[in-house]
C-alpha cells in the first residue's frame, strides 16, 4: 500500500490544475469589434427598433437559436433574469404553486418567489441528482401550476416521464438547464422540450460572456412576454396586447457580450464534446471502486459534466466521506463533499423576506414547512454520501484524467481498509 499524501507521502498530483479558459484572440476580436463601432448597446425601453436590441444582440440570438434548433432565443444579462422572465410570461396566478428540486442553484426557486409564487420542493433521484418523476405527484394540490426542473450537472432531466405528468394535470413547464447547454436528450438539446428552457452565460460554465443568459422557446407568445419583461415592457404595450399586463425590468445583454457570446457558442460543440469524453473517460476508470457510486447516464442522454457527480453506498459512518475528501484533497484531486439543499436555506425556513408576516406563503392555508423526511434522497446526499468535482472549473488533458483515476485507486485501497474490513 502506498503512503498517503495525508499521511506524508508523495502527492500524486502536486500542480494545480489549469484554470478552464476557452478565450484566445477571436474573443479579443469580437470585443473590440464592438468598442470600436462606439455602440455598446442599442436597446431603448420602448416600441420599435430598439426595443429588440442590438446588432450583435440579435445576430447572438439568430445563432442561438439555430444551434439549439429552437424558434427563439432571447439573451439577457444573467440565467437568473432569464429565469425570473420564464416564470413572469407564464402569468399565472399569485400564490399558485410550482414544483422545483432542491438540488440546484438558488435562483432556479427565488425566481419563482420573485412573481409571489410558491416553490414546492420535490425530492430528487438517488443517481442522476434530477428530480424525480416518481416523488410529484404526491406534491400536486389544486394550486400546482407549474414545474421548473433542473438539468443538473450536465444532463436532462427524465422528460418524458415528467412532460406526461405535466400534460395530464395541465401543468407549464420549464427547464434550468443552466448547467447542460448542448446535452442531448435523445434527438432534442435539454432545455428545448419544456415550454421555455435555458442556459446560464456566468463565467464557471461552459461557455460564457462573463454574465449573461438565454432562454429559449418555440412559443412565440411566452417568447414576446419575455422579452417585455427583459426590457421595460409596461412602456411598450397597449390596451389591445397580449392580455397580460407587464412588469417590467432592465434584463438585457450588452453588444460586448454579444459578440463575445457569438464566438463562444461557435466553440460549444468542441467543449461539451471534451467534457463528455473526459468523464466517460474517468467514469470507466473508477466503476469498479468498491462502494462508489460514479454518475449515471440515464437513457436517451449525452451529459456534459458540468460536475461530475459521486456517492457512497450502503451504510456510511459519519468520517467515511470526510476521509475521502480529505485523503484526495492531499493527492491534490479537487473533490468537495455535498451540494446544494435551498429549501434549507433561512429564507425557506424564516420566510421573511417582505417581512413578518411569511408572504407569498401566507396566501394558502398549507403549512409549507420542508419536513427533513420529505426531501429524503436530497438530504441524505448532501449530508453524508456526495461529492463531486467541478469538471468546468479545470481544463484537463488525458494525463490529468489518468492521474485523477490514479489517486482515487491510492486513496481507496486505504479507504478499504480502513472502514471496509
Ligand atoms: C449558474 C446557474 C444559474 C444562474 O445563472 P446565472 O447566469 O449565474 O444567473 C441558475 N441555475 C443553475 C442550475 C445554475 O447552475
């Protein structure tokens, strides 16, 4: 056996990591392209031309659009915005209901608050971290209007299970697949079956504008709705539109970005593709390990590892996974334990954010306390058996895959000894 790093042994990966960087000079280009033309935005809160943005703008969106096979694009200056204006176009009712999984970033559930909405949260799936389909039903009461699922860490959600279930009780649909930007859920991208989806344009993903984010759609109703609360819409409607009135806001994406997120998307292709291989790659290196749970590709996806996400099995002691991360942190693998559980948040807890008296929640008679039972699979990953690595933090190379393998095997032979015979 060899002596662990953590133990005073050699790491077996002493360097850092390289930093994931896709920019080079097309990026450089693009930028002062835009600086150069005088014109870093050309939106106005108003009917007209400007109202759409622009050049770089709509010539981002038309790309968008094609690449992900959709009938809209719309851009804006973050996924949470994009998020917030999804759930605004659906104008449903305040106080209803909508389904969401803890097992994400924050935003995915405050956008829902955002529109004096309720999030209900769903537990979620033991393998793939997504909500599970089999856990809505008993969520649905006669206020559930809608289902806002994550593509978590790189792959779709089990859509067909959850668009039946979204159908039969009348349900809209949408998907954070901030995390999954070009992952296929068989012949369609995530993100592109739901009423509206969309992708998060922040500098930790795969590709990015700095800021940024785009929904897409192929309703050209939610796709007009969104775009009037990206840009001030009250200014732009009359009596005769839409039959919603807007709120508005100032949700728009620079010229910069723009063009920036032009030459990024043209590079979406070569980046998941490399992800993908790399954690098939690492996936098939640790299958073996005993009590390793590695990611599962549900039928029908490709995952871009946006993390690539782990578990133990069976019964765990309370240091069995503080050890690992521990003994791989020491080998210089960057591994963390657990995710996100928002519904643990003081916000959900206090439900205090317009004050005392717990709105948007107070509207109902429910009691919308998360029982620590409820969200069972949710917890018990977050406090004792996941970790992962943060696969669009770093760009690997084969020999950095091959050395993360070999640390797991260094670490494990300990580890089985330790806590396995
Ligand atoms: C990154 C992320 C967001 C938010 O996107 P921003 O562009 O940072 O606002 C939302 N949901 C998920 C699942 C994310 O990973």
């Amino acid at each position: 056996m060899s002596l662990l790093a953590i133990d005073g042994g050699p790491m077996v990966r002493p360097d850092k990591f390289a930093k994931f960087n896709t920019y080079d000079q097309r990026e450089l280009d693009a930028a002062s392209r835009v600086i150069k033309s005088g014109q870093l935005s050309s939106f106005l809160g108003a009917a007209g031309e400007g109202f759409e943005g622009g050049n770089e703008v709509r010539a981002f969106e038309e790309e968008l659009a094609d690449f992900f096979l959709v009938k809209h694009a719309i851009t804006f200056n973050s996924w949470t915005s994009g998020l917030i204006a999804a759930v605004g176009a659906l104008g449903l009712p305040m106080g209803s209901e909508v389904l969401v999984t803890p097992w994400t970033m924050t935003a995915t559930a405050t956008a829902i608050l955002h529109w004096n909405l309720i999030p209900v949260f769903v537990d979620v799936d033991f393998e793939t971290f997504n909500m599970d389909p089999s856990k809505i039903e008993s969520k649905l009461t006669s206020r559930t209007r809608a289902i806002m699922v994550a593509d978590i860490f790189g792959q779709s959600a089990d859509m067909n299970r959850i668009i039946e279930i979204a159908k039969k009780n009348k349900l809209r649909l949408i998907s954070d697949s901030a995390q999954a930007p070009g992952a296929k859920y068989f012949d369609n991208y995530a993100g592109t079956i739901s009423d509206i989806g969309g992708y998060s344009l922040n500098y930790h993903k795969h590709i990015h504008t700095g800021e940024g984010g785009v929904a897409v759609t192929n309703c050209d109703e939610l796709a007009y709705r969104m775009k009037l609360i990206r840009n001030h819409g009250e200014a732009v409607i009359d009596d005769s539109d839409i039959g919603m009135n807007v709120l508005g806001h100032n949700f728009r994406m620079g010229e910069i970005e723009s063009a920036i997120g032009r030459v990024q998307l043209a590079k979406l292709n070569s980046i998941i593709d490399e992800k993908y291989h790399q954690g098939l790659e690492l996936k098939s290196r640790l299958r073996n390990l005993p009590r390793l749970r590695v990611p599962k590709i549900q039928d029908g996806n490709t995952h871009v590892f946006y993390v690539f996400g782990m578990s133990l099995t069976g019964e765990l002691s309370s240091t069995e996974r503080q050890f690992l991360i521990d003994a791989l942190n020491a080998e210089g693998i960057p591994v963390t334990a657990g995710y996100q559980n928002i519904h643990r948040l003081p916000l959900y807890r206090k439900k205090d954010i317009f004050g005392a008296n717990e709105f948007p929640w107070s509207m109902n008679a429910s009691d919308y306390t998360f029982a620590f039972t409820d969200l069972k699979n949710a917890e018990y990953l977050h406090d004792n058996s996941y970790f992962g690595i943060g696969f669009c933090m770093f760009r690997f190379d084969s020999s950095d895959i091959k050395q993360v393998g070999d640390a797991f095997e260094k670490v494990w032979e300990v580890f089985e000894n330790k806590f396995l015979v």
